[in-house]
C-alpha cells in the first residue's frame, strides 16, 4: 500500500530560515531581536497608520487571484493585509504535482513576493516546498493538496508594538498576519489525510498598491 511522502504536506517541522527577515521588521513586532519583524529606523514619519479593516478589498482588483497563466494562480489585487495573507496562505499549502513541475511552482509562487529585495526573504518561501527530488517522488504517487482558510488575524505582539508606535508602520508597511487553516492531501490508491495548519505571513501593503508577500515570518504569540 503507497503510504504519504514525507515533505511537503502533514507533519513538517516549522521554517528555520526567519534570520533574514530582520532587515526590514524588528520595530513592529517589539520582539526579541531574533524574531522581530521590524527593524528600528530613523526618519520615521510623523504620521499614523492604523492597521487596516480585515474586510477593504483594493477597487482596482476582484479579490481572488489571477490566472497568472501558469499552474500556480497568481496574485490577487487586494490592498487589506488579513485578506491577502489569507489568499497567500491558501496558495501556499496548495498544490498539485500532477500537472505542475517543482519549477513552475517555485515561479508561480516568486510573482506573489514583494519586488522590494531590501525586505523580501524569498528564501523563506521558496523553502515550503520540497526539492526537485523529493516534488518527484510525490508526482509517481499523484500527490496533491487544497487548503481551506479559517482565519486571519495580527498577532498580539503585533498590534501592541503597532499601538505604542503608529508611525513605525509608515517605513516599510509590513504587517505581520497569522492564518489558520486545514490542509487536504490526496494521493494514488485512495489515500489521503488532513491537518490543521497555521502561519505568519509578513505582508506588504502599501498605500494604493496591492499588498505582496514579504516572507514567512518567525513564531509570535497570537
């Protein structure tokens, strides 16, 4: 009987790649220097920021992703920080290794990041996703998930540092955004099996412009 890959899918051990998101997001997260999201700059603006309503969709997009012309959907047009993360985090725990290469996941995923390499951390990304070898071994057996979203929501530490300092966010407005959710996997012969999952997504979303993915952030209270 063909058991589940290892990999990408039920049981992965978190992320360890979070260093680097550093550069750009230890201010906001008021954190341990290792895990904070925003770094503390001069030359912050004097104005507020206040965190955006989970609800406000950008009028210049549907909400839903685009076609992208490739197996992986591409990003949608909305400018509300929980609402993409919610979008990103469903395109991130899904995928089908039937009809979509390693590759073309990875390039599908890459037009989701923020075009901003100062603050990107693709390789927090790129890393959800197993190797060529391992994408390989799940094709023979058909593997292939769907996500469903619960939730999205700022974090505690978030908010807090946001409240005691507003204008941080007008650096680089990154938000920090957890989403919890239920990954479905499918493989040959009727298997399958399913698992809650959850994760913090740094997000870019800065005044009209629709939000990007900045990197999958580090472990923060909810």
């Amino acid at each position: 009987m063909l058991k589940r890959l290892p990999g990408y899918g039920l049981g992965w051990a978190p992320n360890r790649r979070f260093a680097v998101i550093a550069i750009g997001l230890a201010c906001l997260l008021a954190l341990a220097a290792a895990t904070a999201f925003l770094t503390g700059r001069s030359n912050r603006s004097h104005a507020t920021a206040p965190v955006p309503s989970p609800t406000h969709s950008s009028a210049s997009g549907s909400g839903q992703p685009s076609s992208g012309g490739g197996p992986v959907a591409g990003p949608p047009g909305i400018s509300d920080p929980v609402e993409f993360a919610r979008v990103a985090a469903k395109m991130l725990w899904s995928y089908d290794t039937r009809t979509t290469s390693q590759a073309q996941q990875l390039v599908g995923m890459k037009a989701w990041m923020t075009k901003e390499d100062v603050y990107g951390d693709w390789a927090s990304v790129s890393a959800q996703i197993p190797d060529p070898v391992l994408w390989s071994r799940m094709a023979d057996q058909k593997q292939h998930a769907t996500a469903t979203i619960n939730e999205g929501h700022y974090p505690a530490a978030f908010k807090q540092a946001l409240s005691e300092d507003p204008a941080a966010i007008t650096k680089a407005y990154i938000y920090a955004v957890t989403v919890t959710g239920k990954q479905t996997i499918t493989w040959t012969k009727g298997g399958g099996g399913a698992e809650d999952r959850s994760i913090t997504l740094a997000v870019q979303c800065r005044p009209s412009a629709d939000c990007t993915l900045v990197a999958i952030a580090p472990r923060v209270a909810p």
